[in-house]
C-alpha cells in the first residue's frame, strides 16, 4: 500500500501546499440514485443557520494544543453536529466511532434535557490517546459509551433496543471501504421507530466514495459546511429496505 500510494503521488502530485491531502474524484450529479429530500434541505439550512452562532471553545480547552478543531468552521464538523442537534431536537443520538470524545460533547451540550447519546467503539474511551472526555461527562447518563462493534449484526441484534429509538446516527469509524458498508446492511434489518437522520463522516475519501454514491435514500452532501474531507447526511427511511443500489 505505500508503495501504491507512492506511485499515485508521483503521477499526480498535491498541487497546493497543505497540512493533510487525500485523494479523491468528482462524479456527475443528474445520474445519482437518489436526491436530497426537502426534510433534508430544511433540517440542513436550520442547523447551519443555528451553528453559525455556536461556541465551543469550552471543547476547545480540553484539547492539549491546536489545531482546536471544534472552533475551526466551516472545515470540522463540530458546530454542524451541534446545530443538528438543536435543529432535530432528537432524544436519542447513536454515535460509532467515539475518538477523542470532541463530536459526543459537542451534541451533548446542545441536546434538549433528558436526551441520550450513545457512542460505540472498541476502545475505552480512558485508553483513546488524546481523549477529551472526562468522568463528570457520565455522570448524569445522558453519555454513555459500548464496547461493542455494531458492524456485527449480533451487536445490531443486542442493542436493538436503543438503536430502533435513535434519531440521529454519526458514522465516524474505520473508512476502510468495508467496515461502513456492514453499518448501513445491518441497519437495513433495523425497523426504526422513526426515519433517523444519519450523518455519514469523510465521504469524499476514496474508500467511501462508492458507498455513499450507492446510497439511494435522499442524500445531501454537505462538506462545505462540514468536515473538509466530507460530510454528508441521509433521511434513513424507516423499513430500511432498498438502501443502497446494486453495486455494479
């Protein structure tokens, strides 16, 4: 693989001088399998419109040194998360992928009193190195984090519970090109108890450039308000069924 990537950068070297680069494409729109829905554009226009007054720099001081990433928008897609969760008002958040713990506490601190969030990961979030979260952050149970790969359907299968309650969903996990595809076939077995709203992280990153053009319910890609690498948001229809395309 750094051999390849080697390659790739000799026959298309980054133009620009920039702290990160990733490659990526651009498809054409007019065949695209599905579109943005009008829930889509308006739940997408409220939460920008909220998050342009938003502050975390609270988050921000947690954070051992810049780049503060929650401050940084448009570009991270902290103060956009927080604006979802104004904008959706959901009582129960699903985050895979808990990291440093930055995303939880943005929505966290924006979530109406007696919501939930619940992230999933293989690490404790004590032994994630640059973790910002922090015992007190538990404490009240609006917070709570599994150690449970939910690309496993019998994860699916056991916290079924909580997740056919969830309103709003954060991929934020491997970008492998696998990993996020076996999120989406196990939530197709999902009946959810409302149609979530499901941001989907680095979309535009080679691995995950097929999965979410395959995705066939509406869809708005939303990297310019977003995180830099890719941001996008799907209205995850209830049944679950026909979800993605036909790869080709």
């Amino acid at each position: 693989m750094k051999i390849k990537k080697k390659m790739i950068k000799r026959l298309m070297p980054v133009p620009v001088q920039v702290r990160h680069a990733e490659y990526s494409m651009v498809f054409s729109a007019d065949d695209d399998a599905s579109r943005p829905s009008e829930v889509l554009l308006s739940v997408a226009l409220e939460a920008i419109e909220k998050a342009r007054g938003l502050s975390l720099t609270d988050l921000s001081a947690r954070m051992k040194g810049p780049p503060y990433y929650p401050e940084i928008w448009p570009g991270e897609h902290y103060k956009l998360l927080a604006g979802l969760a104004l904008s959706l008002k959901p009582k129960m958040v699903i985050e895979i992928g808990t990291g440093s713990g930055l995303s939880a506490l943005a929505i966290k601190k924006y979530l109406s009193p007696g919501s939930k969030i619940a992230t999933f990961d293989l690490v404790d979030w004590k032994s994630y190195p640059g973790s910002c979260l922090r015992e007190e952050d538990f404490r009240d149970g609006s917070l709570v984090q599994h150690l449970d790969d939910l690309s496993n359907p019998d994860m699916v299968l056991k916290h079924r519970q909580i997740i056919t309650e969830a309103e709003m969903i954060i991929i934020d996990a491997e970008k492998d090109g696998v990993m996020e595809q076996r999120f989406l076939d196990n939530f197709s077995s999902v009946s959810f108890r409302t149609s979530p709203l499901v941001f989907f992280d680095d979309i535009r990153l080679w691995n995950m450039l097929k999965i979410w053009r395959n995705i066939a319910f509406p869809k708005l890609d939303l990297t310019s308000f977003g995180h830099w690498s890719g941001t996008g948001i799907i209205e995850w229809k209830k049944s679950g069924a026909g979800q993605q395309k036909q790869a080709e």
